[in-house]
C-alpha cells in the first residue's frame, strides 16, 4: 500500500468510527424518549436494557453507516484541503480520483457487508428487538400505591389505603376487596395500619395487618346447615399473601413476528411475494365462481328465473299455493340476497386490498435491502468530492452538510415508499428515487472536484458579481 492511501485512511477511519458511535448514540437516544413511559420505572433489570440497546445499535446501523461515511468522507477530504495537502498531491500530478480510491474501495466492502447484514444479522436483530421491547411494553410497572386511591394492578386484588408513609412500608387504614374468586365485593378486609414487603426475590407482596376485621358475606351459603349472610372475623395480627407474577416480564414466542416483512431475508421475501401473488390470483379468480350458486338472480333477473321455475309442473303447483299468495315476501328475500351479495363482494375487496398492501410492503423491503447498502456507495460519492470542494474539516461545516444530504436522503425514501405504496409511480421507481437523485448529485460534486471548480468560495462569486455589475453598468 502506498504512503498516500496509508495518510488517507489514516484520516477518514477515526471520524468514521466516531461518527458511526455518535449517530449510533443519536438514534438510541431517539428510541428512548419516544418509549420513555414504556421502558422504564418496571424494575426489570440492567441487562434488559443492555440486550434491547445492542439489537437496536444493529437496527439503527443501516441509517447510521450512510450518515457515517457522508461525514468522515467530507470531513477528511475537508481537512485535507484545509491543510492544503490535496493541493500538494494534486501539484504533484496525483488526481482527486486516485485520491479517492482506498476510500472508495474501503465504501464497495462496506456496501457488501450492509448487503449481508440486511440479508442476514438485521432480520434477527429486528425479530430479537422489537420482541423484546414488546415484552417491555406490555411489562406492568412496579408496586405503586397511593394515597386515596384504590389501586388494581394486581389482579384479583383492589387496595387503598388512607395513608402511606416515607418509608414505603408503613400504611395507614387500609381497605382490601379480595376478588380472587370473581364474586364481586364479597369479602372486604379493614386494617388499622399494616406493613407492606415482599419475599423470595420480589415474588411475592406480604401486608402485615394490625387490628383489623375480616368480613365475608354469604361464607357458608354453599353448606344447607347453618347458613349465614356474613361472617366476621376480628383480628389483632394477620398477613396477605399476593403474588407479583403479573408485574413479571413474559418473553413472546419469535414466531408471532417472524412474517412481519422487516424480519425476512430477500430469500424469503421472494417466496413471501409468490405466496401472496398466489393468493391474489385464487381472491380474483375465485369471486365469480363464489358468486354463482348462491346468487342466481347475478346471472338471470328474478321475473325471469321466475317464469322459467314455472314451466315445471310440480315448481308451477307450489308456487300457486305459497309464494304466489306471498308475493312480497319473494321480493324481501331478493333484498335480503342483494345484501348478502354486498357483504359477500365488500369482504373479499377488503381481503384484496389487504393481500395487495401485504404485496407491496414485501416487494419495497426487497429492493430496501439493496437500496440501503447502495446508500453508502452513494453518500461517499457526495461525500468525498463535497469535502475536495469545500476545503473545511472538523464538526463545523461538514456536520450541517452532512445533515442535510442525509434529511433529503430519508425524506426523498420515504416519499417514494408513500407514493409507490398509493400506487401514483412504479414501485421501482419510488424505491429508487433517492439513490439516483443522490447519484447525479454526486457525479455533479465529482465532475466539479476534478476540475477544481471554486464552487463554495465566496471570492468567486463577487468576481462574478462585479463583472456582471460592469457590464450592466456600461453604457450603450
């Protein structure tokens, strides 16, 4: 390897991986204030958080690498022309594209590694993630009882209690409604004061009831003997036992998400897209046919299925005898079939539409995984070049660059998913619209690199300026 592709990737691996940590960060970051209330305040355990924060850092890595290479290209090739080293290369005969090339090789293995890892790692990491942050959210939050209010998180159990002291043990005047057996409000504990703990690794909740009555109505009403409507018990010193299942996490079986589109390879999307083509084919195929011995009345008109029906004589005799003196009740029925015949033709286009949306989602996440590893191709080339042009380094310039490209990137990919999903263009087309409007950006900043265009340099301009101000000025 040569000492110029050596100072170059010297120059563009630290920003990269710095960039890539940071935009990383960002994204994580992101994730946390928008399910704040759902992941936190469950007491579900460090490592809980560690493993749902390493399957999103993979999740996020798609739209990270791109944003990563976009800003280390442009922040290295700014530095270099900031140190005026691109100009020494270039005065010694070297071309901005030789340049660019380890950098440019060092883009192509990573857009093979991101094709790879959309194929293989980012599946199960989507299925792992989103998984478990499901099983966060459906997670009750810890024990928290308040003051004055009844508090029913725990199943079976209705509590309040009148008072609750700093310690977080020491309760004052409690009311239990214990509806373990589904009863109703059979059985109601009051308890002067009580202390609240749990046992066995925070399994069970244990109130330690002081000076209180037990009352249970219609305690013996099962036995024939002795029956009574409510039975007291007064007690000085008794203990509830209430388990905290319900306040663990339940880990959802993998299979529940496995056919969601984000979680297959392309392998597997494209028997995913001929299953559903499939299906499709038998919907619209099999509606008429479906129609047919139903709804006789589709094919032919009443009166005339009428008139044919009595031509045979013995159809002929009943229709005399009943039908014919009912005459109105034959046309509720054909309403009533007109009916049937709506819900029947509204059920199958809903099914329709929902295989079609099913199709399209399928066929974007395909070219998805080809579009997000040439992403990184792309926002090399525009990075590269911009920095040649730019001549700035560090986290000033490059930074609000970089942003930009990457906002118009995302909002440009998400247009052409929203349109091609509408159906208003190709699904090819709003699949590929951001990677080949990106393209020709990028050709354009390389084009103007090479020829070591003053594109951003402010002295150009008003030389431009002052020349078109003489011009104008001159007189006829």
């Amino acid at each position: 390897m040569r000492k110029i592709d050596k100072l170059v990737l010297q120059a563009f691996w630290g920003p990269f991986a710095l960039t890539t940590l940071v935009v990383i960060f960002i994204f994580l970051l992101r994730l946390v204030l928008f399910y704040f209330s759902d992941l936190f305040g469950k007491d579900l355990g460090f490592f809980i958080y560690i493993e749902l924060f390493f399957y999103f850092s993979l999740i996020t890595l798609p739209l990270a690498l791109p944003l990563s290479i976009l800003l280390s290209s442009l922040m290295t090739f700014g530095k270099l022309g900031e140190n005026f080293e691109l100009t020494a290369l270039k005065s010694a005969g070297i071309s901005i594209i030789r340049i660019m090339r380890p950098i440019f090789i060092a883009a192509i293995g990573l857009s093979i590694f991101m094709f790879w890892f959309n194929n293989v790692a980012l599946p199960w990491a989507n299925l792992k993630g989103w998984g478990l942050l499901y099983d966060i959210k459906t997670t009750k939050t810890t024990l928290n009882i308040k003051e004055g209010i009844f508090y029913s998180d725990l199943p079976g159990y209705s509590i309040k209690v009148a008072k609750k002291y700093p310690d977080n043990k020491t309760l004052k005047s409690l009311i239990i409604y214990d509806h373990t057996h589904n009863d109703g409000n059979r059985h109601v504990t009051l308890a002067d004061s009580a202390q609240m703990y749990t046992i066995l690794n925070k399994k069970y909740l244990i109130f330690e009831l002081f000076n209180g009555k037990d009352y249970v109505e219609d305690a013996d009403r099962g036995s024939n003997l002795n029956a009574t409507d409510l039975a007291l018990h007064q007690f000085k010193k008794s203990k509830i036992v209430m388990s905290l299942e319900a306040f663990d996490m339940h880990k959802t079986e993998d299979n529940q998400f496995a056919h969601h589109e984000i979680m297959r390879s392309n392998v597997q999307l494209d028997e995913d897209e001929d299953s559903l083509r499939h299906v499709i084919k038998n919907i619209k195929n099999g509606f008429p046919k479906a129609c047919g011995p139903n709804f006789i009345y589709f094919f032919h008109p009443v009166r005339y299925s009428y008139k044919t029906l009595k031509k045979t004589n013995w159809v002929a005799a009943r229709i005399d005898s009943g039908v014919k003196k009912r005459n109105r009740d034959l046309y509720d029925l054909v309403d009533q079939q007109i009916t049937n015949m709506e819900v029947f033709g509204e059920t199958n286009r809903v099914n329709l539409e929902s295989k079609q949306d099913k199709l399209l989602k399928t066929r974007l996440e395909w070219h998805r995984k080809f579009t997000t590893s040439l992403a990184i191709l792309i926002m090399f080339l525009i990075g590269a070049p911009l920095g040649a042009i730019i001549k700035k380094g560090g986290f000033g310039i490059p930074v609000v660059v970089a942003v930009s490209f990457f906002i118009l990137m995302y909002i440009m990919s998400q247009q052409g998913d929203k349109m091609a999903k509408e159906g208003k263009v190709l699904l090819e087309i709003g699949a590929w619209i951001s990677n080949t409007i990106l393209t020709l950006i990028g050709i354009y900043f390389l084009r103007i690199a090479v020829n070591d265009s003053r594109l951003f340099e402010a002295d150009n301009y008003l030389v431009i300026w002052s020349r078109f101000k003489q011009k104008w000025q001159r007189p006829n």
